[in-house]
C-alpha cells in the first residue's frame, strides 16, 4: 500500500501478488454561473434525455405556479445524458444552452453548422474546437485518434485516451470509430477527465449524437463528385410509423475516391476511399413514462490501408513495398436506450451497446521496399456494455449516480515480418525472422458513480463526485515461428513467408497472464452566475485510462513471453481548471475560455523498460501540461458570421523512470533511443489556432447564396516519446473554401468545396530505421492534396 499525488490504487497481478496503492485527493471545483432560471427556461420545461442517449421527448410540462424551477438541472444535465426541452427551441439548440451552463471547457457542433462548412466526417473535427489534434497517420479510412489537450494513445490496438461515444455507447478502440455525419445531429467535445458517464476517458471525449425520430418527417437525399473521382451517394429518412407511439429512421452512406498515390512495386494506387455506413432505428413512446430507442448500425471498409512514402527517395511520396496494403473492415453494432419516468423528481434510464468488427488486412507500416516489419493482420473485437443511470432532482440538490459494465473479447492473429540482424539496404545480407503471434486479450470493466449538485445560492452551486472503477485484464498469446527450417527467411521468399495462411516452424513460446486494478476518480466544483450573461468556474477533477497487457509481444527469444505477460499499471490524469463562459449579446456575440493544468502520474508509453531491458508498454514516468483555450463566435452582420478558437499548450515529461540513453549517428548527430526528462510529449502541439467566416451574398435572385473560408494553423509538433528530430512533422496552414446555394424552398441545395486549397502535402508522421548509425528507411506519411468536391442534396 502506498500513497501517491492523493490517488487511491489498488492492484492484484494474477494470484501471486496483492497490493494497495492508496492515492486519496481532494476535488474541488468553482464555477460562475450565467444565466438566470427564468431566462433559461423562458417557458414550458420538461426534462428529456439527451441524443447522446439516443432518446428524447416531444412532450412538455408546464411549471408550476409559485415555484421557481431552477437551472442546476439544465446546467449539469448534457454531462449526464439528459437535456431538458425548451418550447420554441430544438434539441440541438437547447443542448447548447445547456453547456453554456455546465462548469467544464465543451464544444456543441450543430449538424447545421457541420454542413455549412462541408464537414462530412470526424477526420474534419480538428480545425472547428481548440485544443483538439487528430494525427492524419492512422492505418486505416475508418480509423481516427483524438488527442486532447496533449492527451491521446498513440496505438490504434490501444484503449483510447479520447473516448467516442456513438448514442451514448463507449468504443473501446480507436479502429472504427471514424463517422461520417448524414444522420448526425450534434457532435459534443468535452475537453478534461469523463467519469460521471458510462465508461471515464481521461482526456475528453467525442460525443456522436445521431438524430432521433419524431413525429416530423424527414427525407434527405445526396451525392457528390469531385477530383480523384471521388463521389458518395446518400440517403436518410426518419418520421412516425404510428403517431405519438412509433417513429423509424434509416442512413444510409456510400463514400468513394480514388487513389491519391502509387505502388510503384506492384502497380496499384493507395490511399483511396471505399467506404459503407448504415443506421436505422425504432423509437417507442407507449406512453408518458416510457421512451424506447432500438438502434442497429454496420459499417464496411474497404480502403486500402494506408501507403507510406520515404523521405530518403527521390520522390518521397512513391510507395515501393511489394506486401501491398490491402485492407477489409467489417463492423456491426446495436444500440439500445431507454428512459422510464419513476416519478416527477426521478428518472432511469438504461443505456446497452453490443459492437463487433473483423479486420483483415496487410500493413506497410514502414514504406520499406525490403516488406520489413510489415504485418498481415486478422483482427477481432467483441463488445458488450450496459448503463443504468438515476437522476433526481429535489430543489436545492440535485444528482446522478449509476453503475456500468464493459466486457470486450479482443482477438490478433498477426503474421510479423521481423527484421533479423543489422539493418542494411544490402539485398545479399538483409534477414527475416518471421513469426505468428495469436493473441487474446479479455478486458471487463465494473465501475459505480455518482455525483450531486448542492445549490448553495441561486448563484453559486458546489459539486462533488466519485467514480470507483474495478477492472480486470488478461492476456493469452502463442507465439509460432512462420518459417520452418532455422526460421530465417531471406528477400527471394520473405513476402510469401509472410502470406502463409498457417505456421509452419513450430511454437516458439506461450504464456497467459490476468490482473485485476482499482480506481477511485473524485471530481469538484464551484460555479457562480457572476451576471446574467457571464458564467465562471473552478474544478479538480481526475480521470483514468485502464491497465492491461502488451498487445505487440512478437520476439521470439523468452524476453518475448516476458513481455506479453508483465501488465502495465492505470494510467491517472489530475486535471485544474478554471473558466469563463459567457454571452455578452445573446444570439449575436459568444466567448468561453479555460486556463487548465494537467499533471500525469504513470503515464503509459512503448519503449525500452529499464527493469527489464525490453522495448514494452509500461509506466514510463510522470508529466504535465498547462495551457489555455478561447472559442468565441460572432454574428457580425445579418449576413456575415465568424467562429474562432485558439489554443495553447505546453506538455512536457518531467521525470522518466530509466536511464536516458541515445546513439551517434554516422553524421555525428545524437538520436535518442528512450524517452528522456525534460522531453515534450507526442502529437501535443505548442498553438493551435483556426478561424471561418460564412457570409450570405444579398443578390436579387432565386434561392440563397453563401460563401465561405476558413484558415487553420498549427505548430510543428514530435510523433513519438523520444523526441528526436527525424520524428518532429513541421507546422501547418490549411486553407478551405465554401460555396452553396439554396432554392428559396430550402429543398434543394447544391455545395462546392475546395479542400487544402494551397495544395500543402504536409508530412504526418514518420518513423526512422538506421542501421550501425546510417539511415536504412525514413517513413513519411503525408496530408491529402487540394480536392474540389460538389455535392447536391434534396431535402424533404
């Protein structure tokens, strides 16, 4: 047992070892508080839960006479999965109003707002909040990982430090989590530790609300074309099957491109688009207590993988690997919400998601024209989650607490084209060392929280929250050696030694492994409705990120057992806010903004463990970050609007638990090869900044027309935790325009998008090889060219 940074841990590893971290902290939060009760529930209120539960109510009720109804309820509602409905308000609008009241740093984009600026996926999100970076690297079209405010897993295998939340519904990897927004009504970016939900994500969290059927009908239909023959054709459609009682909805989403590079070794194109999405659900409403949302959703990706490029060849954007990147993504999933009315003061609500998807594919992770180090992959995930959450509501306190569980079956097959020996671009000495690593992996997750809000004035609010999280790895893996003979292979036969469908030299080792970890994450804070328009707050809060096993053990020596089946610790974020949210001319003027602090304690990275002397996944050290963030919005005139946000943030690794060490390369240059005190963090860049302006050309003709820009920058940032310049991508200015019309029915609407407009092939990321100090390969991944995109869409 011991006590660290005020956290409590309790850890058991398999049944050899039990022992007690305690880490105890006091949370406290403060927040100023805006608007007044009466302003924010101007008329008839009757709360509801939110799209991020996938449900909602077209009833009201009436306030009673002679008794105030007050905002607490709005202001911490959106964190709980509850809205409340406003008359003369949609769900969307008043999801906003609400934020606006809640004491953490958030983001509401509005399907409106989506469209105005042709945003047709989360890969888009980065450039519209602050303090959110989406590297362009990932594997795969449907693969998409989030870091906020420097906080993110690096890994798409890897639990996300960022959760995505589809309806209410956690995804437990990064791997699918990608959406494009036919039938999205609202994407919410919470920015600090989620624990008074579901499943905590330490960092932030992604919120996917898909719209939720009533009683109006609505029909959408589009396609698009534009540049690398790129086209999608779309379809949604949602009303009642049997008014007040039953209401349906479908999306359906076809998204296509061709490829924007080349395989110059086998003669293919890369980094193209094919992509399918479907939803549809039912809504039951029997009667005023009960509302019922079945959802059902698949997705198909048959994108290549990602090509890499090589910045030591003439041209740096040619892929040269003969293991093609072929890929085969197949996902399904049912969402099931539902909300049942106990009594006027409370609420329950019930919140189920079963997911799964099989992944086939071949990675060139390397650009490498040798195939070192790619992997053909079949990968399986199998999810289940259920929510039972209470909300009450009893005047000057108000509350939720509920319970979850999450159990997840995670399946790799991996065949592993390891490189043997001295790394070399001499075709007579390179070696293979291929092997098959099967591995699963069963993750369960049992947390209870609850969280209250104490309405010490009609001004001030105190809040005080506590998640208890027990979660349980473990982890089985059989290590085979691909090749038979000595399993060494050479590059006459490497790439067909890597497509075996079977081992064929025997097993190299197996082992299993099983923990079980304790978490206990409290939060706090103070609101004050410092004026009518003008919020402020303080928080504490602490999130985690879940222990577990390697998932990338592939040495075939006894070190590689070793590696599968040493767990690696939670990983604890103590985040201190303090922020200011506020409308100093409703509907015309907007500005929040947030300074924070974020100190890491067990922060998890891949690298080499000096306890062991193996490159794993395992506690690296401690860190922190600070910084500060402004979003703000502006109606200047009738006709012009503008939205900016900036952001700064300074992360760095305070202290590593190892020996820093680094190499000479054969130019003289140093090149770490660990981690280091002192070292900034990954994918965390220094200022972060992006504004657009949308404007409506006032013309005597038909129909509405609109213009738009937008402008974004970022600093140069490292991709990895060693720092090094051969890791470090430069900064970046994108630029994006926009024009539509509209027909004066507001039916029919035809958009023109330039994307990358000045045509900026920034790179990535990339990962650098050298062998006896001299570079052996230099992977470059890059961003998109310039594309022009025109879509029309009927709405009905």
């Amino acid at each position: 047992m011991y006590v660290q940074q005020g956290t409590l841990y309790f850890e058991r590893v398999g049944n050899r070892r039990f022992h007690v971290s305690f880490l105890f902290q006091t949370t406290f939060c403060a927040t100023l508080f805006l608007m007044s009760a009466q302003e924010l529930l101007a008329a008839e209120i009757r709360p509801q839960p939110s799209s991020s539960t996938g449900v909602a109510s077209n009833r009201s009720i009436t306030k009673k006479p002679g008794r105030s109804v007050k905002p607490p309820r709005a202001l911490y509602a959106a964190a709980q999965g509850e809205t409340i409905s406003v008359s003369g308000k949609n769900r969307t609008a008043h999801k906003d109003a609400v934020l606006q009241k809640t004491p953490a740093s958030a983001s509401l984009l509005s399907a409106a707002r989506l469209e105005r600026l042709g945003v047709q996926s989360t890969k888009q999100l980065a450039r519209l909040t602050p303090n959110l970076y989406i590297p362009n690297n990932m594997p795969g079209y449907s693969v998409t990982n989030y870091f906020i405010r420097g906080i993110g897993e690096i890994d798409p295998q890897g639990e996300p430090s960022v959760g995505t939340y589809i309806d209410g519904v956690y995804l437990p990897r990064n791997m699918g989590n990608m959406q494009e927004l036919l039938d999205v009504e609202n994407i919410q970016i919470d920015r600090g530790p989620v624990t008074s939900l579901g499943h905590q994500s330490e960092g932030g969290a992604v919120h996917i609300n898909t719209i939720v059927p009533t009683n109006k009908r609505r029909v959408v239909v589009q396609t698009g074309y534009g540049t690398y023959n790129e086209w999608q054709i779309a379809l949604a459609a949602s009303g009642a099957i049997l008014r007040d009682k039953v209401f349906g909805s479908f999306a359906f989403d076809h998204h296509a491109r061709g490829a924007i590079d080349h395989n110059y070794t086998v003669g293919k194109g890369v980094n193209n688009i094919d992509y399918t999405q479907g939803r549809g659900k039912l809504r039951f409403t029997p009667n005023e207590n009960w509302d019922i949302t079945l959802a059902f959703d698949g997705t198909v990706d048959g994108s290549t993988n990602r090509g890499a490029g090589n910045l030591l060849n003439t041209y740096k954007f040619g892929n040269y690997n003969p293991a093609y990147p072929k890929n085969s993504y197949a996902e399904v999933g049912f969402t099931g919400n539902i909300r049942y009315t106990i009594s006027p003061r409370l609420t329950l609500y019930s919140i189920t998601g079963i997911r799964g998807y099989n992944d086939k594919g071949m990675y060139d992770n390397f650009g490498d024209i040798y195939s070192r180090s790619s992997q053909q992959l079949i990968y399986k995930d199998r999810m289940y989650s259920e929510e039972l959450r209470l909300h009450g509501d009893y005047g000057k306190v108000d509350f939720n607490v509920g319970a979850y569980f999450l159990y997840e079956d995670w399946y790799t097959s991996r065949n592993a084209n390891n490189p043997y020996g001295t790394l070399t671009n001499d075709p007579a000495q390179i070696q293979y060392f291929p092997v098959n690593a099967v591995i699963d992996q069963l993750n369960r997750n049992w947390a209870v929280y609850g969280e209250a809000h104490y309405h010490i004035t009609p001004k001030l609010t105190f809040t005080a929250g506590l998640r208890f999280n027990w979660e349980n790895h473990s982890n089985s893996e059989t290590l085979s050696y691909l090749a038979g003979g000595n399993h060494i292979t050479t590059v006459a036969n490497q790439l067909s030694t890597l497509l075996l469908s079977t081992p064929e030299g025997g097993i190299a080792w197996q082992t299993a492994a099983q923990g079980s970890w304790i978490q206990l994450l409290p939060k706090g804070s103070l609101t004050w409705q410092a004026l009518p328009q003008l919020m402020t707050y303080v928080s504490i809060s602490q999130g985690g990120k879940s222990a577990g096993y390697d998932f990338r053990a592939q040495s075939p020596s006894a070190s590689g057992s070793l590696q599968a089946s040493l767990p690696f610790r939670p990983e604890i974020v103590t985040t201190y806010e303090v922020g200011v949210k506020s409308d100093p001319i409703p509907g015309r003027v907007r500005f929040n903004g947030a300074l924070f602090w974020n100190q890491f304690d067990d922060i998890q990275l891949t690298t080499t463990d000096p306890s062991t002397g193996l490159s794993r996944r395992f506690n690296a050290g401690k860190g922190h970050s600070a910084g500060a963030e402004i979003e703000t919005s502006v109606k200047i005139t009738r006709d012009l609007d503008l939205h900016y946000t900036a952001s700064y943030l300074y992360s760095v690794l305070d202290k590593f638990k190892g020996q820093a060490s680094h190499i000479t390369l054969a130019d003289g240059s140093a090149y770490n090869t660990t981690p280091y005190a002192g070292a900034p963090l990954p994918w965390a860049p220094r200022f972060q900044t992006a504004g657009s302006l949308t404007y409506r050309i006032p013309v005597n003709l038909p129909g509405t027309f609109h213009i738009g820009a937008d402008v974004s920058f970022q600093t140069g940032m490292h991709t990895t935790s060693l720092a090094n310049p051969q890791d470090r991508i430069p900064a970046q200015t994108y630029v994006n325009a926009m024009m539509s019309w509209s027909s004066p029915d507001s039916r029919w609407q035809i958009q023109a998008q330039a994307r990358n407009l000045l045509d900026r092939r920034y790179l990535q990321g990339t990962s650098f090889a050298q062998g006896n100090g001299v570079p052996v390969y230099y992977t470059g991944y890059f961003a998109d060219p310039r594309t022009i995109y025109v879509t029309a869409r009927f709405t009905l």
